[in-house]
C-alpha cells in the first residue's frame, strides 16, 4: 500500500513514521510512504500557501490552489479512485471501522492543515474525507496523519502477526483485557490465579469477562455496537443496576 502525505512540515514525519514497526514495513516493501512539500506547488515568489479568511477572523487560511494541484499532478487518475483523506477537527470520527476500510485500498493520500484551516473547496474539489482523530484540537493535521498512516499499516498482511490483530482493543467491539507478566509477585500485588491455571478455556472467559467489565466502566457507549450474548447483555443489566444502587 501507498501513502502519499501532502504536508508544509516533512520533517515532522522523522520519528512517527521511521522507527520500529512503520520502518520495516517500508524496509521489507509493504508499505511505501511518500512526503510531499505542499509549497513546491505554490505559484508566487514568496512560496505562500496561506491568506486571510474572508468574511474576517483570526489566523491565516491555506489556499486550494497549492493543494489540488499537488493532489491531482502527484495522483493522477487515482483521484477520485482512491480515498483522499483529510484530519480536521471538525471530521468525521476517525474508528477502527474507518481504518479497515481504508486498508483495503491500495493507496491514501492525506492532506494536512496548518494555520485556522483548508479552504473549503479543496474538500468538494478532490471528494476529499474529513476524518478527526478525536475531540480536541492540535496546532495542525500532521500528528493525526501520523496516526492515520500508524492505525492503517498496521491492518495490511504481514505488518504485525495475525494473531495480535485478532485479540486487541476495538476489533471485537470491546476494549483489550488486563495483561500481566514476570515478576508473579509484585509490591504485594499477585498476578490473578487463574491466569497460571494453564486452563485455557477459563482463561478466556475470565478475559472475556475483564474485557466486559472495562468497556462497560470506561466506554459504556461502544455496548451498543459491540456483539454480546444474551448472557454478556444481563451481566452488563445487573453491572449497571449494581452502579446506579451504590
Ligand atoms: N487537526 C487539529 N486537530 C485535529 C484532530 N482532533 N483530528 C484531526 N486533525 C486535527
């Protein structure tokens, strides 16, 4: 998979985008990321990319010309094929589900806003997305593409093993169990038995059950969307009646 990343701040990728898992994947060509400095494609002397919003306000806005021509000249006839994504505060919520449509694509492009924002056409003109990656705001969209590129990789076959997709947070709908390991014993704090048990049939009820418990004491709203049995849903009934007595 391809991503290509129109950015004012190439070098705010070192780090996010060249270490541990991210950086093999590109080493073993699974993934191939492509920085693009949306200046280049500016038309005046002074290389600018930004001027003041109409209709007046606070800060400066980025104007679409740079920004569609770098898309169109750098995609070609991918636009309008492949999905063109671009974080903003004000998008969509960026979810696992979002991530694993994405990762079906063979390539992303994602534009990123310094500044107060992108002129709106640049979103209408390339059918871009508008994702955010939660309710606060940055100073700009290039930690959330970092992000973005992160969540999407780590989905393409052969970036990280099967089995660790299969299990975490967000895939079944639940949040991830607790997890120990070595020491057993820790300032007075045991490891839970059952976990040495070697009973694995116990073992991931108890998870299951962990996992249950946490989602319905942090996330009590991803209940709703998460497959449960009847049983998980009376435990969660009982859960809740037990919190709302106390
Ligand atoms: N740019 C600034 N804040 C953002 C957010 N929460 N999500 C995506 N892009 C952003």
């Amino acid at each position: 998979m391809r991503f290509d990343i129109f950015t004012l701040f190439p070098g705010a990728y070192e780090g996010p985008l060249t270490e541990s898992i991210i950086k093999r994947a590109q080493d073993d060509g699974l993934i191939e990321i492509a920085l693009h400095d949306i200046r280049n494609w500016s038309t005046d002397r002074h290389r600018s990319v930004d001027d003041y919003p109409y209709g007046g306000g606070a800060g400066m806005v980025m104007m679409a010309p740079p920004i569609v021509e770098a898309v169109e000249e750098t995609l070609g006839d991918d636009v309008g094929r492949v999905p063109i994504v671009l974080p903003s505060p004000a998008g969509a919520l960026f979810t696992q589900v979002i991530a694993r449509e994405f990762a079906r694509a063979d390539r992303l492009a994602i534009i990123c806003g310094r500044y107060e924002g992108i002129d709106q056409r640049v979103t209408e003109i390339l059918g871009a997305r508008e994702v955010s990656i939660g309710d606060f705001v940055m100073t700009g969209g290039d930690l959330a593409a970092a992000i973005i590129v992160d969540v999407v990789a780590r989905l393409i076959p052969g970036v990280i093993d099967n089995e660790s997709l299969a299990m975490e947070s967000h895939t079944s709908g639940l949040l991830e169990y607790p997890q120990y390991t070595r020491p057993q014993r820790y300032r007075e704090r045991d490891v839970p038995e059952i976990l040495l048990s070697g009973h694995h049939a116990r073992i991931d009820a108890w998870r299951r059950e962990e996992s249950l418990r946490r989602t319905c004491e942090r996330r009590p709203d991803l209940l709703e969307r998460a497959s449960l049995t009847s049983t998980e849903r009376e435990q969660v009934k009982r859960w809740r009646e037990a919190g709302a007595n106390e």
